[in-house]
C-alpha cells in the first residue's frame, strides 16, 4: 500500500514537472520586450551647444492622404514614382539621402536622424515650423514636427522652433484669423502650452528660445510686443541677422544663415556678434538650389560649391575663432537648397564626421554605418514582430550609448 502511494505521488510531481517545463518552453517562445534605459549624453571636449535646422516638411505617396508625393520631393516637374537606372527615385534636388526619399512623420526615419545627430555631437534641433492653422501643408508640418518632438527626449537631444511668419497673411487669406498678429497670438500660445515647459526645450538665459525666419510680415516692435504681451514669459527671441530691429527690444539677438560667400558670415562675427545679446553662429557645407530646374521658380542666384568638404571646414574654423557659444548647422535637411549635413549618397557620412571632430566627441568608435543598418533592417523586417523588438532593443542601447551592444545586436538579425 505504501509502495503504490509512493509511485502515486512521484507520478503527480513528474506530471507537475513536465506541465511547468511545458509552460516555460512557451513563455521562451514569446520575444522578450526590450530592455529600457534613459539617455546618456555623448561626452565631447567642446562647449559649443551644436544645433541643427530641420525640416519637418516632406511627404510620400503613402504616407499623403491623396497618395501623392509632396513639394518638396517633386516641386513643379519631378516624379519620384519614376526611379532610374542607378535605382534612385526622381526627386527636385541635386543630392540623393543616403535612406532614400521619405516622410517626415515617420518613426523609423526620425529614429534614424537623431541617433546620427546624437553620435555626431548635435545637442539639439531648431524645427521650421508653419504654426497650427489647417492652411496648406502648415498642418502636416505640425503633425511631422509632433512625431519628431516625441522622440527627442527619448535619445535625449533637446529642441526650439524656428517660427515662419511669411506665412501669416496665408492663414488670414483662408478665412482662419482675423489679423496677422492675431493668427501668430494662436501659434504663440500654443508653443507655450505644448512646447515650451517641456525639459528638453532650449531654455537660454532661463527662458524658452524662439527663433524666427526673418521677420517678414512682422516688422514693427510694435506688433511683435503685441504677440508676445499673451505670453506667460517672453521666450528669447532671435531674428536673422540684420533683421533684429524690426523686434525691437522683444528681440534678445539674432542668428547667422547663409549667404553667398563666408564674407558675411565674418562680418557677422566680427562686427556685429559683440553688439548682440545672444548670437548664434552657422555653419553649412554649401548651397545648390533646385528651384529653377524644379519649376520651383526663379534660382535664389548663388551657388555655394561644396568642394568636397572644404566650405564646412572653413565655416566650422570661423565659428571656432569666433569663441560663438551656440551654434546653427544650416541644414539637416533641406534638399532643394543643397545644404543637408544629412547622409547622401554623394558625400556619404562625411559632414556629420566632420561636425563629430569639431565638436570634439570622445569616442572615435564608427556608428554611423551601424545606424544606418538599423533603419535597413527596420524596413526589411516590417512585419517581424520578433526583430523589431530586437531592434528596438538596439535603439535602447545606441541611446544609452552602448553602441557595441547595438551593433552585436543587429548583426544578429538574419
């Protein structure tokens, strides 16, 4: 009796044993969700705040609701649709990114631009932005820059906008304000409430920084001290250069762009930076517009040549000896003027290599390539539940700056 017992119990604990091996076999089926970390800052040797223009303004045939490529990929006359020998799709620029022509809303895409950002030393991004009026393509750009801005914190890069006013008298044309000054109070106070609280928006002077793309339609003190007067605090506010006085005193300095030679450029830092309260310097790697031979309208008349990197080198050095504190990579992005830092297949990795020395970056390790094989591997694993999370794991660990538990990572994905 004590024997049949026995056997009994030992079968019931074998049942129990094979039933729980049973059930830890499933469980090590299912991909195990990425590990988490918050964002390490890359360490550099140089104090210089680095930050890059962007622009949040491009659309696909899939991602438009009309299924429509957008302007800045076609202009008047270009047909991305049609995709030549070279395997390269027709776009309105000289330069071809290196991930091909995208969608600025897209996940994939903004994890790939700021993890390049990130390793190549850029603090942050100053986003060109339209306002919050359903007028043209102003509110794709708002919808684009919201998917940009979601990211930020998670690589831990900060940003600020650089605020169009052109396009004001497009918003009171459509019937959608009153005035001018009206429609900017409603883009004013919604960067306010949305933007500028946030902990990774640049705060200079303990104020949230604005900048804005002239002023054009705004040019008297009088009417910018009539936007501002519905805000809580008055952000730092930057004009481009030579423009601050159309602010008055709303304006706390101003911000080089790009112009013809480097001659401005100097003067700017010479003469006209000591006189400024805050001034931010720039730095490009050249300037080829597409308008012309887009049907985009008349060519702006000047061409910066790139010449194998020569002109950003000497930007970059006039910044150096200008001591500036904070700096503008003009662009990240714009194509149809051929001022992108953004990887192309004609310069390769070579102006973000170049910001990484003058930024001063302390790893000397290659991640570029690496990140680039991460947004490969996200398009050709779209529906691989198990290798996106392995790859999202990979990110975790890029932002945390373990770039070798990334790369080992993906090289795991078959």
């Amino acid at each position: 009796m004590k024997r049949s017992i026995t056997l009994l119990f030992f079968g019931i604990m074998n049942i129990l044993v094979a039933a729980g091996c049973s059930s830890d076999d499933k469980k090590s089926d299912k991909p195990t969700e990425p590990e988490t970390f918050e964002p390490v800052a890359i360490e550099k040797t140089n104090s210089t705040k680095i930050y890059v223009h962007y622009m949040s303004w491009f659309e696909t045939n899939e991602s438009s609701a009309d299924k429509k490529w957008g302007y800045h990929w076609t202009m008047a006359n270009k047909n991305p649709n049609n995709i030549g020998a070279n395997n390269r799709r027709e776009i309105a620029s000289y330069y071809y990114p290196l991930i091909g022509p995208y969608h600025s809303g897209d996940k994939n895409v903004i994890e790939n631009h700021l993890l390049l950002m990130k390793y190549s030393g850029i603090d942050g991004v100053l986003i060109d932005w339209y306002g919050t009026f359903d007028v043209n393509d102003y509110r794709m750009v708002k919808e684009n820059t919201e998917q940009l801005i979601a990211m930020l914190n998670k690589v831990g890069l900060e940003y600020a906008i650089v605020y169009e006013d052109r396009f004001l008298p497009n918003v009171v044309n459509a019937g959608k304000a009153i005035s001018v000054t009206g429609a900017a109070k409603t883009d004013l106070a919604y960067l306010q409430t949305n933007y500028f609280g946030d902990k990774n928006y640049i705060k200079i002077n303990g104020k949230p920084l604005l900048l804005n793309f002239g002023p054009i339609v705004l040019q008297t003190p009088a009417e910018w001290t009539n936007v501002f007067n519905t805000l809580t605090v008055k952000p730092t506010f930057l004009t481009l250069w030579g423009e601050s006085a159309d602010a008055g005193d709303n304006a706390s300095g101003e911000y080089a762009w790009v112009y013809k030679n480097s001659t401005t450029l100097t003067n700017f830092y010479t003469n006209t930076m000591p006189k400024l309260g805050v001034a931010m310097g720039s730095a490009y790697p050249g300037f080829k517009d597409f308008y012309a031979e887009g049907g985009g309208g008349a060519a702006i008349g000047w061409t910066i040549e790139h010449n194998n990197g020569a002109t950003l080198d000497e930007t970059l050095s006039l910044a150096k000896n200008a001591n500036v504190n904070y700096l503008q990579l003009v662009t990240w992005n714009d194509f149809g003027e051929g001022t992108m830092f953004e990887p192309t297949v004609e310069f390769g990795y070579t102006y973000i290599e170049k910001v990484k020395a003058f930024a001063g970056v302390k790893s000397t390790e290659t991640v570029f390539p690496d990140i680039s094989k991460m947004y490969n591997l996200r398009m050709d694993k779209k529906g691989n539940a198990d290798a996106q999370k392995k790859i999202d794991q990979a990110f975790n660990y890029f932002v945390s700056m373990q770039p070798a538990k990334a790369k080992q990572l993906l090289n795991e994905i078959k």
